[in-house]
C-alpha cells in the first residue's frame, strides 16, 4: 500500500507532464472568487511563466471584485479558438457548475488542482489534495516539489491565498506544513504588509456595515447564529451581494458557545447560504442543498426562503444532537 505522501507525488507526476506537454495553458478557477481562487490562479499562471518562457498563459473567469488589488487580477481575455490545442487547467473548483468560463471544457487536454472534499470529477487529470488548507498550498507544495523557482507576484498571490483560507493561520486545516511553506513564500521576497493592509483595512463605512450585521444576529434553539437579509435590504445597502454573504458571515464567528453560522442573503438567482463551523462536518448539509466545500466552511445556493429554513433546521438538529452526545459523555 503507497503511503499518501507517494500518492501525491505520482499526482504531480501526472500533472507535470501535462504542463510540459501543452505550449498554450489557460487557468480557470470558481465563479466569485476568493483569495484562494485568485490566488491559485494568478500563482500558478506567473510559476508556469517563470518557469517555462516560451509558453503562453492566460488566467480567465469574472472579476475578481474584492481581490481586485491583487497583482495582475485582471482576467485575460481570448478568443475560443485559443482552447483547440491547449490545456485548460481548473483551479480551487470542486464542481463543474461553479468553474467561471465553460470553455475550460472545450480544451484539449483538462487538469485540475483542488483542496475540497471531493463532489466529482471534473478533468482529465487531477490533483485533489483535502489534507491541504488552501488550493494555494496545493500548487505551492506542488512548485516545490518540483524544483520551480517562484517569482515575487507567485509568492505574493500564492500566500495571499493560503492567509484567507486558513482564516489568518486560524482554522483546523492548518498544519505545520502549511507554516514550513508560508516560510519559504516569505524567503520569495512577500512583502507582508502589502498582502495585509489591502485585504484587512476597510474603511469606516464598512466597519458601520458590519455592526448593522451584528446586531442582525438571529440563534435558533439549539444556538446556530443566522443572519437572514432580504434582496429589498441588499439594494437598500448599495453593496453587493458577495460583500454580505461572504464579508458578513465572519462577524458571528467568535461568538462564544456558537459552534454553528449561517448567513443568508437573497438575489435574483437564489439565496446565497454561508455555512461555517467550529466543531461540526457541515459539508453534508451543504451537498444536500446542492452546494459543498469543506468540513467546516461550506456553501450552497437555494431557490427560495422555505428551503433555506429547512437548511437552517437541519443545522440545528445538528447541534441538538451534538450538544446531547457531549452531555452524555459527560455525565
């Protein structure tokens, strides 16, 4: 039996050929983006540059909003011929729906770099890497294992990611590892002020938005914090939609004796739900809804209010069953 470390290795293997194969790479990433996903994309896109010259990169998919003051977050854009004889390459995607630009699919050759728990196959090849805490630690592990040299603007972008998808070097998934790598990314010449200061320091209008947030913090009987904002109250606000669901969902995070939170917010296309946790898988809840992610930070979009309250239910019971084990076993 290979040991994982093995396992991974042969999945680089694989992927590495691949880079090496195609003159023309075009990198893909989910549909409103975060850290990770901008980060992943836009490292790798500068490593294979680095690395390999005379190749042709691009990075496509929507705007980068809020990581929009990220080095060359601009996305490219390119004809549909460009894909005929190139390899499309997937990043920080667990789903097809979610993957920004559906001509990834038109490539000839697909290869996909992913730390989430695995919902289905996307590409030709793939490198699903769950133990990591960010895509970006997947490709860095991946560049370093191959011996790739690492501009400043792939370091930059690369640890950028893993800063937001560990929650600053809070959450479960970090690991010693993921410490040995922020070292090395930092010998790359990250300047950390320059990742920090634009991607924490908000205004003061926005430091306002944010206690109208707390003080919107619901609990159910089982003490899941929700916040549930209404597609009238996103208009009445003048920010979009992402900026609530994704921006506000932290402000329940450090609540103490709350151990589930979900934010909701309403759009043309849905009700976006942010599910976070600090002791429970909650991923099977989110694939029930259509969504995923990881254990402990999750995402779906539902079609109206009603389904979002059985979601809500659902993460209750959970609690409730929860909260009973532990005062079983502590009786």
């Amino acid at each position: 039996m290979k040991c994982k470390f093995f396992e991974r290795f042969d999945m680089y293997k694989e992927a590495l050929q691949l880079i090496e194969q195609y003159d023309t790479i075009i990198i893909h990433r989910h549909t409103n983006p975060d850290g990770d996903a901008i980060g992943s994309q836009v490292g790798l896109k500068h490593l294979i540059a680095t690395n390999y010259p005379n190749k042709k990169v691009y990075a496509v998919g929507d705007h980068a909003k809020r990581y929009s003051f990220m080095k060359d977050s601009v996305m490219d854009e390119i004809p549909d011929e460009t894909y005929a004889d190139a390899l499309a390459v997937v990043v920080d995607t667990s789903a097809k729906h979610l993957i920004s630009d559906g001509r990834y699919a038109t490539a000839k050759a697909t290869l996909r770099f992913d730390h989430h728990l695995f919902v289905e196959k996307i590409c030709d090849v793939e490198v699903v890497e769950t133990s990591f805490e960010s895509c970006c630690g997947v490709i860095t592990d991946f560049a370093m294992q191959n011996g790739w040299k690492f501009s400043k603007t792939a370091a930059e972008s690369l640890y950028t990611g893993m800063v937001t998808d560990s929650g600053r070097f809070r959450y479960d998934a970090t690991t010693p590892r993921t410490f040995r790598m922020a070292a090395f990314l930092l010998e790359q010449g990250v300047d950390i002020n320059e990742v920090y200061t634009p991607m924490y320091a908000d205004d003061f209008e926005m430091i306002k938005l944010r206690a109208q947030f707390v003080l919107q913090v619901r609990f159910t009987p089982h003490n899941v914090g929700y916040i549930y904002t209404t597609k009238q109250r996103v208009a009445e606000l003048g920010v979009d939609e992402f900026t609530i669901s994704r921006g506000m969902v932290g402000v329940m995070g450090d609540i103490r004796g709350v151990d589930i939170t979900v934010n909701f917010t309403e759009t043309d296309k849905g009700i976006l739900c942010e599910l976070r946790s600090k002791k429970y898988n909650i991923n099977p809840i989110a694939v029930k809804y259509g969504g995923g992610g990881h254990a402990k930070a999750s995402g779906a979009t539902v079609a109206d209010k009603e389904t979002a309250m059985k979601m809500l239910a659902d993460l209750d019971e959970m609690c409730k069953q929860g909260n009973t084990q532990q005062n079983g076993e502590t009786k």
